[in-house]
C-alpha cells in the first residue's frame, strides 16, 4: 500500500482551492517520511487531514527539516454508516495501546476512557497523547480517512446522562444474551457500547446501565480482558 | 475469580475414580502456585485438564518441589456449539503473541499457522511452543476448559484439501461482502476461517479457496492488520 501522512492543513487548501498546488509538509510527518522511510523525489504518498479528505501526493523537494509534495485531487471519504461510541474502564499499558490500534482499524468513531468503580487505570493528558498518536498511526496504516475521536476521561453517570437520542445502548456482558441476532436489530442506528472494568462494573453500577435501556451481550462463552471484550464488540458492530 | 491450573493429571483421577482424592502437583503450575501468586494451605482454586474436565480444589501441603492439593467433584464442560477452525498467515512476535491469547478467550477451537505466498513468518517448534504456552495461560485466565487446537505449519494447498465435510470455508477479504447476515447462515455449522499475510494472498491463491466454496468476508471497511483480522473474524463467529 501506498505510504500515508497526517496533514491536517489539508483542509485548508481544500477550502482556498488549492487543489493541484504545492505544500509544504514539516514536523514529524517530513521527519517520517525522510528519516525514517527514506522516500526520495518522484515517489507517490497519499495524504489525509483527519477529517475524511484525501488525495495523492508526489514527493517534490526534501530538506532537512520540510517536504515539499504537488497535491492531486482532493478527495472526501463518506461518513461511517453507522456511528460507534466505545465508553471502556481502560486497562493498563500495552493492553490500552493495542485496544486503540485495533477499535481504529476497525472504524470505532469515538472512544471514551471510562472512569467507574473498579477502573484501575485512568490515562492521564500524556497519556491519552500517546495514545491518540497510536490511533494516528493506525489511521495512517489502515486506510481511515477520519480520525478516532478520543474523549478524556468521563464517569459513568456522566456519560449515561449525556446519551443522544436515538443512540442505542450496547452492555458487554458476561451474563447477557449471545450476540446473535443483535446486529440486525440495531439497524444503522448509533451505538454507545460499554465495556467495564477487570472484575465488571459492580452491581449498582450495572442495574443504571440497564436501566438506561442497555442490551446486555456477550460473546463467547468465556471471560474476556477487557481489551478484548473491547475489540470483540467493535469487529461484531463493525459496518 | 478464582485462580486455575492446568492439570493434565486430572484425567486420569477422573477414570480411575480418584475424585476426592489428593493430587500432587509438580513442575511449572506448582511453582506458579507456590512462588508466584503465594498461595497457602487452605486456600482454595480451580484445576483443568484441558479436555474439559475442571473441579475445585483446596491446597493442602505446599513444599519445595511439589503441591499436594483435595479435589472435589470433577465436571465436564460442555464441547463449544460451533467447531471453529482459524487458519491463519502469522505475524511475527508481539503480534503472534496476542493473536493466540485473544482468540483463545474467543473460544476458537483450532488455529493453523498458514504457510502462503507472502507469509513472512512461520514459527518454528520453538515458537509454536512458547505460543501454546501463552493459549494455556489465556485459558486459565478465561475460565476456557478446552485447549487451543495449536496445529503446526501448514501449506495452503493442504489445508483445502482436506477440508472436512459439512465444513462452511470462510474467507477475510477486504473486498469480500459486509458481514451481515453472514452468521445467520453458517447455523451451527463447523467453520474454517482463512486469514491472509499482510499484503494479501496471491490472486492465484484467493481464487483456490473461492473455487473451494468460500464465501468471502469482509469486517469495517479498511485495512485490518493480520491479527485484527483474525481476532475480528473469531469474535464474530464466537458463540
């Protein structure tokens, strides 16, 4: 696959009809691009700013610290069909980086790190940084036009208060109903799907989940970590 | 959740009538039980055979070498609903590593390392090993009573020839149809699910196992890495 780049100033020559113009790439995308890849003049990129647009490039000049590409024609990814919120007590280290690369690829649209009762792990603002750099490059590998959007974290009641309309509730469960049948059910519609803690959001926690109209599922028959419950829910919903 | 151990031994307890009896335990899972999670006299956890057979069990003597533990009553989990083969073109390292560990809490029956075209890693006996190795500590910690299926190397051509009867072959292919509906009509059927190396299978290998009756299908809409793939094809299969 053609080699892909962030570049979020796309927007703006897309928007002062700088199509078909030159741009200068800095920071660490030229420094991904010339160090590390070690693409050179004539070679073709591809670009994205984050937000759907995308287009072909070719590599002009490169300095020491800027990039110079001629851009083609700007193009717009649509919109998932269906929009997927996961709200997951996240779990610590390797597990949380390799839950965003994963719930990235497979089109996850909003990721919120959930605080609950038994959460274990809150990223803090470094961390959730290193952490949207992960989906970043997930994005740049996988082919996604538009970015994971990663909420800082948020407790359960908030987010449980703030359910848009017409936005259904997904629990993973370990005592609910096999996943069979579910996805046609849901139709198109938004989902907000909850993942809890290692050891499960306790009771009084879980019966607020459901009663905010959950539908508690599970897949498999066993005990999912929490990263893998993470991903198994997005692959099931994935469009 | 209760601690638990892989005891091969159980089997036999089983079929001489040895229920109730002590069972001592040696090697990795007492050193496990005695220098890693320090566990005491009295203190209760949970033994499997990986064949199905799990019971309780208190710990009883605890000495440099071995742990003398009672067992209670020895039951049988049920075998899985539905038989689900996962051939797969590894990746290497980390990768390999996690892709085991989370399709065996999945509760994919049988995984064959896929030699392809474009394959760039087949683990060898080593590997294979210390990758059981981490499906027997994902089957601990998952409460799954069955071991991964853990086949070694095989070729592509093999494998479609001695696709067993009754078996519904299933290709990830990213430009197969969108999942949906899929599961519905595989029922209870037996599964083989094919998983290509990053990169893809050759065109003259995708269409071997279409012309073997495969239905081709794809999870989101963009690129998945190899293990995502077959993590993502597993949860959506899982039963």
């Amino acid at each position: 696959m053609t080699e892909r780049f962030y570049i979020p100033e796309l927007v703006t020559l897309s928007e002062t009809g700088g199509e078909h113009a030159e741009l200068t790439i800095t920071g660490p995308e030229a420094h991904h691009i010339r160090n590390v890849l070690r693409l050179q003049t004539g070679d073709a990129i591809e670009l994205f700013d984050g937000h759907g647009r995308f287009c072909s490039a070719i590599l002009r000049t490169l300095s020491r610290k800027s990039v110079v590409v001629s851009v083609g024609t700007i193009d717009l990814s649509p919109p998932p069909n269906r929009k997927i919120t996961l709200a997951v007590a996240f779990p610590k280290g390797d597990r949380a980086k390799m839950l965003v690369e994963k719930v990235t690829e497979l089109g996850v649209t909003s990721l919120v790190a959930l605080k609950t009762e038994r959460s274990v792990a809150h990223p803090d603002r470094k961390k959730c940084e290193k952490l949207f750099q992960t989906s970043i490059a997930a994005c740049k590998q996988s082919g996604r036009n538009r970015l994971l959007d990663f909420q800082p974290v948020q407790s359960l009641d908030d987010l449980l208060a703030n359910l848009p309309d017409e936005t259904r509730l997904i629990l993973g469960d370990p005592a609910g109903e096999s996943s069979e049948g579910i996805v046609a059910s849901v139709g198109q519609h938004s989902l907000l799907v909850v993942v809890g803690p290692e050891g499960g959001f306790s009771p009084a926690e879980r019966s607020r989940i459901l009663d905010a109209g959950a539908i508690p599922i599970r897949i498999g028959t066993h005990i999912l970590r929490i990263e893998t419950a993470a991903i198994a829910l997005a692959a099931f919903f994935a469009d």
